[in-house]
C-alpha cells in the first residue's frame, strides 16, 4: 500500500468500513463496533482507513495479509 499524506477521521474510517463490510469475514464486525465507540489516534485511523481502501479489489493473499493485521488491532485497541 502507497503513502497518503491526507489524514483519515473516525467517520471517514467507518465510512469505508460500511462500504466493505460484506467483505470482511463476519466475525470481525462485532470487532468494528467496539472500535468505532473509542477515540484513536491519527495514525490508527490512517492505518485502518488504508487497510480497508480497496479491500475488496485486492488478491485473497493480500486480503488474509490486511485480515491479519485488522485483527491484530482491533483485538488490541
């Protein structure tokens, strides 16, 4: 994934969540509750708005590869 300079609000974040939740495997939605109800910093809210940007035209590899790494925070935040 390319570098953005633009920074990513929770809405934009939620957003481009909504707009690929079908995606995403079930379980992980409960997961995307618990974070939209916290505040998180700019660098969390790039990274989570860049991991789902395009999710759904991405390869299955690349798709487990981001899967990976949205579990890993939203277990963590």
């Amino acid at each position: 994934m390319s570098e953005c300079k633009l920074d990513h609000t929770q809405e934009d974040v939620k957003s481009k969540y909504e707009s690929i939740a079908a995606f995403l495997p079930e379980d992980m939605r409960t997961l995307f509750i618990q974070f939209f109800e916290k505040e998180h910093t700019q660098d969390l809210l790039n990274e989570m708005f860049h991991l789902l940007k395009k999710y759904d035209l991405a390869t299955e590899e690349e798709q487990a590869n981001r899967n990976n790494r949205l579990y890993l925070v939203l277990k963590n935040v």
